[in-house]
C-alpha cells in the first residue's frame, strides 16, 4: 500500500525501496522533520530511545535523578540553514557548526509527496520559513540500485534579498536505532584520507577516541567538522564518511559529489547521531550568498545508503548507487581498452618521431589508446610549464600536431593529447590577460607559477573552445588527459554581491568550469575524458561521473602504487581508476610484474621506456596485457574486497601482504590479486572463495596457485611480488 506521506497528521513515514527502508518523523518536541534511512531487512530490530538517562551509570531506573536530562529531547532536522543575523544556538556549538541555528528551528513542515520518476521514485519534502524561504528537501531512489541520492535547494519566495551563510546536502539522523542508549563502545566513524601521491588512506576510528561522546546532561553540543577548502576536493579527506554500528553490523555513509570546498560533520547532543554534509559555509569555507526575490540555489548533491557488512559493502553500494548518472561512454568503453601516456617516457619533451617509434613498439599489442603529455605546446619562457596560448611546437611536430594524430588512427589506436586549460603559466603571453582570471580582494591570484582563467567571464569559455576544443575537433583526437596542478583556495571575489564570501565566488566558478566540460562532450561526439588533477585530487563523485576515467594518483613508479589503487577503489569504479606501470630496461622482471598487477586493480596505463625493453621484458608486458583481456569483464563488474589486515602502517615503506578480490556473481567469476611488501608472511595465502566449485582459468606471475574444498591457496611470496589469478565457478 501506498505511504501515507509526513504530516502533523502522521507524524511518523515510512518508505521501502529495494534493499532501503526510509523513516520520516516529526520530533515531538521540536515538530521538525528528521529522516533515518536502515536496511529494510533490518527494519524490525530497531528499539525504542530511551526517554530517560542516568547521570551516572550505576543508578537505578527509579532514582528520580534519572529524569535530570532525556535521550533525546532536542532532535535534528533533515535541512539545515542559517540565515545571517539570526541567532545561534546555545550549549558551545558556535564556532563550531552552523548546525542548530534560529533559521533552522523556525522551519515548519508545508508537505511531503511521493512521486514516480522515469526511473524511480522521489520523495519531496517542503519546509517554510519565516524569512520567505521554501527549502525541498528530495530523496531520489533508481530502481535497482542500493542507495539514495540526496538533493536540497531552497527559493526565496519572498520579496527582499535573504544573506545565506549555511544550507546543508542531507543529513542522515537517529544513528544508531539498534540501541536504546548512548551506544558506548558500538559507534565507529569511517573517513579516507588523503595527499598528493597518497590517497584514499582509510581510517576507522571509535567515537570514544574522537571524543564524540555525549555530555552526562545532554546540553553540550559534540561536533566534528572536517573537509577541504579550495578547487580541489580531495586534499587532506575524501568527501566521504560512514558510522558503523559495530554491535548491529550496520554502516550509514555519505559522498558529496562537489569539486569545490566542502564539509562533513558528526553532531550529537543527546543518544542520538546526525551524520551531515554540504559545500563548506561561511565558518569553514568563507561561504555566503544573497539569495535573490525569485531565486532558487540548489547544494550539492550526496550519495546516501545503509548496509549489513562492512566498509567494503557500503562503498561498493555508493558506487552501484551513482552508476545510472554517470556519462555515456562509446560502446568501446566496455572493453576497457588499454592506455600508453609517453609523459614518464619524454617528461615532457613529445616530438612526432617519439610518437612515431612508440607507435611502431606498440604493433600488435591491445593498446588502443596513446596520450601525447604535456610538451607539445610552445613554451615562450623560462619555467618548466608556460602554457596558456596552446600553440603547437613545430619544432617537435613540424607541420602541426595532426601528422602525430593521424600516424595513431592509421595503427587503430585512438590519439589523445593534454591540457591543463584552466590555468595559464608565468612567461607566457596569456599570463597578463588578468581581466579574465580569478581575482581575490581585487589582486589577480597567483599560486606559485600559475593564474586561473575566471569560468564566469564568457571570454573564457569562446577563448578555450577555440584553443581547445578546436584542436581536438580539428586535428582529430578522440581523447584529453585534463590536469589541474593546484589550488584557487578559499575563493574569489564576486562582482554584484557584497554580501557574497569568497567561497560563493568559487562555487560560482566550478559549476561554470563543469558546464565546459559538459561541452566538450557536447561539441567533440565520442571525445574521452581522462581527470587527472595532479593524479588524484579532483576523485569526488561529480567529476568522476563526468570523466570517462580518472588518474588515480601520480605515484608512477612507487611500491606503493597497489596500496593507493586498491583504495581508491572505495570512491572510484575500477573501470574508471587508471593506474600507471611505468617501465624501464633496468627492471627485474619481478618488478615488471609487480607494477602490472597493480593495473589489474583498475585501467591499466602504461608508460617509459617501451623500445628499450628486452625480449624477456616484452613478454612479461605481452603476458600481463593478455591476462587483462581475460579479466576485463570482471575487474568492470565485480565487486571490489580489500584485504589489508597484514599491512603495515607506511606506505612509502609497507610491510605485509594485500589481497583484493573482484568477485562478478553474474558470470561466476573471480579476479584475486596479491602483493607482497617487505617482510611478507611466511604462510602462503589461503583464501576461502564463495560458494561454488571453483577452477582456476588464468594466472599472472610467478606464483602457481591452487583450489581445494573451496579454497584458494598461493605460495608464499618473496618481497614486493606482485600476481593475479582468474577463476570461473
């Protein structure tokens, strides 16, 4: 039966999608809507909050100290916004959050609906406030698929102009329902950290170690912020954070898919947990906005869901979540055809002869797809990188850059070439064009050799479609490799707000430099996106949906290159995870083999000196791309597992052994691949596989495994090895 939608009438709502059942109540003391989101199969488990709580664990229930303070008396609404001049709440949380201000406790619920899409189901929440603000609060579910997608925006329906400093993207209330009390011991937060060549490092920590507990009156606000401010979102954490309740076996998580600056918090005054984020606000991110009569502004979107298991089960369920937005990709992408990018081969110095011999190494090899890096512009002055003008060097490519792109097309292997067109470089002549860039209290910013073109300024957008996507068009690429080597920061100036942060110039910015991506696919038909970002600092939902793949990291020839791919694999499909093998003639093949493996993890992308390689060197090459074929179909569909509970705490010097498994229920297929680091176990590994008899189809590397009674065993490895094996149930 149909649900009775959220109403003072019906206080409570409760919707079933797929795996997901979503609750609605209207808190009895505050009358604000709260939404709680749990696996359905679960729905029955949930307990009764404590109405009352001891001051002191060791009292009895019929101490009348018990009633001193509630479980949870003060709620916590699904939208939060704070309009300036309001005020802010009490109990130590100014300074803190905007969370829990005046403007988000005058709101009032106007109505909920339930509505069928094209392809699901919304439901859409409406809350008034006194301001002349409608705020819609909507949870869009695809049929199919294992999570939510949150979107909030709010309308000024009133007649003067409103001075936002704060509206959240979602917020996930009441965790955990599985306990009736404060939870001790059961809450955990989940976050990825990260930095330049070393991303996604995941952290679980105990609430009680982040000091999150609640206060014994329930008056204090507990409140963790965290996220990044600047143009590129994952600097220091994803944009990404789960709670699992240990005890239940559940996790809650979150992605916010933004290329600006955000931020995620953990809030709790009482029992009861708020996960919560948005695009940073004026406390964090200098963020505020005049929201004009008429005017609608829409947050960032998030990507919400509940599952029993564990960290591995939510991000795959994040990940199959965002599947359906994601940008259409030529039919060929399917095949997850295999890269050669020369940048570790030239650094920096691509000629068309150099294309032209690697081009002729590549004969006969399943690469179809080879990227001239940067170099191949015109460098007018004295730094490594004076880019801007984007004239073609015919010093290196004599006749132009076509001769390189049509030599590729002629060898059916598709040409692409790089830019980094939303910057331009000191010593070039495009550097003095100031009135078009990004300027902060009316000085042109500069981060160290480079100004950023301004996306606001039409200019920009006629300027780069010339340079940009007319050689692609022109000239015939199928394929960009876009990076972006640094940070705008806090923000910029906006002209026609004076009430407008920094921040809100930045927001104003990125959503203009996403619309030029958008025309590049418009304008350049089949054209492929590779977002690269300094290797991995623009791996957020909205641009990994964009992208036809993303740079994982730019730690090219690093040991710990599998460790920073296979987790990436948390916030990025493997069939958009590119990662690098960089190959020299001094490597053992050991090394050679290490390095493939790790590109069994995601799109595999080669690079260095490939006409230098030795016969035995080639064949180690020719072996991993013939095993890559064999596992394409389940490295693009299978569920991701990581297994990393031998490794040690550095990266740059890891100890142990990882495992990652991609198991593909729909073909009975199974990729496992290992690595080991210094000081491998000594035990081989024994690996229990899912239900089903087994048989092992393809192997890479020097290791011979083997199945019995369901499981897998390999050798034992020497240090910093690398192999893989292909099994079909």
């Amino acid at each position: 039966m149909p649900t009775t939608p959220l109403s003072p009438e019906t206080p409570v709502a409760a919707y079933t999608y797929g795996p997901l059942t979503i609750q609605y109540r209207l808190h009895p003391e505050t009358g604000l809507p709260e939404v709680q989101i749990l696996p359905a199969a679960r729905a029955a488990d949930r307990v009764p909050r404590r109405e009352l709580a001891p001051i002191h664990p060791t009292q009895a229930k019929e101490d009348a100290k018990w009633n001193w303070h509630t479980g949870d008396k003060y709620g916590d609404c699904l939208v939060q916004v704070h309009v300036r001049g309001d005020e802010f709440t009490n109990g130590f949380l100014n300074g803190q959050s905007m969370r829990h201000s005046k403007s988000t406790h005058d709101l009032k619920l106007l109505d909920q609906k339930e509505e069928d899409t094209d392809s699901g189901k919304v439901i859409r929440t409406r809350l008034q406030s006194p301001h002349g603000l409608v705020l819609t609060h909507e949870l869009n579910w695809v049929s199919g698929t294992p999570g939510l997608v949150c979107t909030t925006s709010v309308t000024n329906s009133g007649e003067e102009g409103v001075v936002l400093e704060h509206l959240s993207s979602f917020a996930l209330n009441g965790v955990s329902p599985f306990a009736e009390d404060d939870q001790k011991g059961r809450l955990h937060l989940h976050r990825l950290r990260s930095a330049w060549s070393l991303e996604a490092r995941h952290i679980r920590e105990t609430f009680e170690d982040l000091h999150l507990e609640r206060t014994w009156a329930g008056y204090g606000h507990v409140n963790l912020r965290f996220g990044q401010t600047g143009s590129q979102p994952v600097r220091g954490y994803f944009p990404y954070a789960a709670i699992e309740d240990a005890e239940a076996g559940i996790l809650w998580g979150a992605q916010l898919a933004w290329h600006g600056s955000w931020q995620m918090e953990v809030h709790r005054r009482e029992d009861p947990v708020t996960l919560a984020g948005s695009h940073a606000d004026f406390d964090f991110g200098q963020w505020s906005k005049t929201l004009q009569p008429g005017e609608t502004l829409t947050a960032p979107s998030a990507i919400l869901s509940c599952v029993e298991g564990d960290i591995d089960d939510l991000s795959y369920a994040l990940l199959q979540t965002r599947k359906p937005m994601e940008h259409p990709e030529p039919e060929e992408e399917r095949s997850l055809p295999m890269i050669f990018n020369e940048w570790c081969s030239t650094w920096g110095n691509p000629t068309l002869q150099s294309v032209k011999d690697t081009a002729d190494a590549l004969e006969g090899s399943p690469t179809k797809i080879f990227v001239i890096d940067d170099g191949w512009a015109k460098r007018p002055g004295d730094d490594f990188q004076t880019n801007g003008d984007w004239v073609v060097d015919e010093d290196k490519f004599p006749g132009g850059i076509a001769k390189a792109s049509s030599t590729l097309r002629d060898k059916g292997i598709t040409p692409g070439i790089w830019f980094e067109f939303e910057v331009c470089n000191r010593g070039n002549p495009m550097y003095d064009k100031t009135h078009h860039q990004i300027h902060r209290h009316g000085q042109v910013l500069a981060v160290g050799n480079r100004h950023f073109w301004d996306f606001r300024d039409p200019w920009t957008h006629d300027y780069l479609a010339e340079k940009v996507i007319g050689l692609l068009r022109d000239q015939g690429f199928g394929y960009i490799k876009v990076d972006y080597n640094d940070t705008i920061g806090i923000g910029c100036d906006v002209k026609d707000d004076p009430d407008a942060g920094l921040g809100e110039g930045l927001r104003q910015h990125l959503l203009r430099v996403r619309e030029f991506f958008l025309r590049l696919r418009k304008d350049v038909p089949g054209l492929r996106i590779e977002s690269c970002s300094s290797g991995g600092h623009r791996l957020e939902p909205g641009m990994i949906e964009l992208a036809t793949m993303s740079s994982f990291s730019d730690a090219h020839e690093c040991v710990e290159i599998p460790i920073v791919g296979a987790n990436v694999l948390r916030m990025v499909p493997a069939r958009k995870n590119q990662i690098w093998v960089v190959l020299r003639p001094d490597d053992a093949i050991q090394r050679l083999e290490y390095g493939f493996a790790a590109t069994f993890l995601g799109r595999m992308a080669v690079s260095g000196d490939l006409e230098a390689l030795s016969p035995e060197q080639r064949d180690v090459m020719d072996r991993a791309q013939a095993f890559y074929v064999a596992a394409h179909e389940v490295i693009r569909d299978g569920q991701p597992r990581l297994l990393q509970d031998e490794l040690g705490a550095s990266y740059r010097y890891p100890e142990g052994r990882q495992t990652v498994t991609f198991h593909d229920p729909v073909s009975n297929r199974m990729l496992v691949i290992v690595h080991s680091f210094d000081q491998p176990p000594e035990q081989a590994l024994s690996l229990e596989l899912p239900e089903g008899t087994w048989k092992v189809t393809h192997t890479f590397g020097q290791q011979a495994p083997s199945v019995s009674n369901g499981i897998l065993s390999v050798p034992a490895m020497p240090a910093f090895a690398g192999m893989a094996v292909l099994l079909k149930a």
